[in-house]
C-alpha cells in the first residue's frame, strides 16, 4: 500500500531555561495511505508534538517527515501551509474555532483560502453532514463542546484531506457526544479513504483503530500491527 506519512529519525529538541529538553527522540514510522491509527501515551509524553510535526504545524529538529511523498523539512512555512491546505485537517482538543466568526463562517475559511466556489453552500452542505444545519449562524460561545468540536470537524472535512489529524477528538466530550463525533470520523475514512490519525488517551476508540502506537518519554514504546496499517 501506498504509504502517506513517513517519518524518519525524528527528533524534537526545545530549548528550555538555557538548557535543551529532548521532547521527541529518534521515531521513526510509517503510514499507509486509507489507515486508522492511534496515538497513546502518558501525558507529557510528546503526543501532541508529534502529532504537529506529522501534520507540518512545526518542524522537527532532526529527522524527515515525509507527508504524501513531500519532504516537509526543506519548506518553508508559507509552502507548509500550502501543503497543510491541500492534504491536511487537524482537528484540536479545544477546537479552536474563531470566536468572532459563526460556526458557517468558520467552516467558510479553509474553502475561501483554497479559493473555492460556491463556499457558503459547501460550508452548509459540511454543517448539515455533522448536523448543525440550524447552528450556523452561532458563534461558538453559543454552542456546547459537542457542537463546538462538530464544527471543527466540518471545518477539518471541508478540504477533503487526505489525511485527518485528531489531537485528542473526545478528550472534553460526554460519552454520548464523543460517539457521535467518533462515528463521524470512521466515516470519514470508511467513505473517503480519509487517513485517521488520533491521539487518544481513550483506550477503546484507540481500539477501533488499525493500529496502535505507544509513545513513552518521547520515544515509540510499541507499535502494534504496523504493517496493516
Ligand atoms: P503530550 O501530548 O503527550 O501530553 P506534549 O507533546 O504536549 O505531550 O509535550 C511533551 C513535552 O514537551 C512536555 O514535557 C512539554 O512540557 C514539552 N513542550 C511542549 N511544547 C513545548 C514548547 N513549546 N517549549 C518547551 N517545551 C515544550
């Protein structure tokens, strides 16, 4: 299977009070184009990290990150951004929408940054798919966390990435919310061969999951199933 993601000899170093904090240290792995995978770990165990240099949010210190056959190291983040606009949605523990913008208008701003037609239909279209049709015209401190993160996620949808990062999707969802959400993302993958990429502290959904990686301390503790995935 085509691979999506190739990560090489990573390492992730932050200069911390004066003194270096190796965050990331030497991973290496590979993803296949279509595959779900989990991200586990303790907390502070460089989850988040990694999932920002895979997704080119940052840059790793040492190492290649390789996002659909496109070494992100060499770019700069003008062209990141670009290559994060074609193939990448990110979806963030605390959603981040724009607060001054309705949840449509948020949904609105991947596609007018593509430059893409018809942007307010399309934007209802993704809103009604994650049934919120009659919250967009919300801001989002009128809605609640499960509609706040359906949002975002129609926003992650909207430039039909190749492959969906997900920092956490249900961490401050109810039980019931957190199905919803999670059934929207194994759609996403079962439909439109989206790649799913989550980090979960939720040992169930990260058992849904082809595959499971287990970070400890920054470096890769197991990797379950790897050439499934
Ligand atoms: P996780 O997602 O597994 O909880 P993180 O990737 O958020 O872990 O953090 C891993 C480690 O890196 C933590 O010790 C954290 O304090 C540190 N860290 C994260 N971001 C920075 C930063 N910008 N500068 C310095 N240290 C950081």
């Amino acid at each position: 299977m085509e691979s999506i993601l190739n990560i090489r000899n990573v390492s992730k170093i932050y200069q911390s009070a004066g003194r270096e904090l190796t965050v990331l240290d030497q991973i290496n792995f590979s993803i296949s184009a279509g595959s779900t995978v989990a991200i586990t770990g303790p907390s502070g165990s460089g989850k988040t990290t990694l999932l920002g240099l895979c997704a080119g949010l940052d840059r790793a210190s040492t190492g290649t990150v390789e996002l659909k056959g496109i070494a992100l190291e060499n770019l700069s983040e003008n062209e990141r951004a670009a290559v994060r606009n074609q193939y990448v949605g990110f979806i963030f523990q605390n959603f981040q929408l724009l607060p001054t913008l309705t949840a449509l208008e948020n949904v609105m701003v991947p596609l007018e940054l593509r430059g893409a037609k018809n942007i307010k239909a399309h934007a209802l279209e993704l809103l009604d798919k994650v049934g919120l049709a009659d919250r967009a015209h919300h801001y989002p401190v009128q809605l609640s966390g499960g509609e706040q993160q359906r949002v975002s996620l129609a926003r992650a949808f909207s430039n039909q990435p190749a492959i969906l990062f997900a920092d956490e999707p249900t961490g401050n969802l109810d039980a019931e919310t957190s199905e919803k959400v999670i059934k929207l993302l194994f759609d996403l993958n079962k439909d439109a061969g989206t790649t799913l990429i989550i980090v979960t502290h939720d040992l169930e959904l990260a058992a849904r999951t082809a595959r499971t990686i287990k970070i400890k301390g920054g470096a890769i503790l197991s990797d379950e199933n790897p050439a499934y995935a």
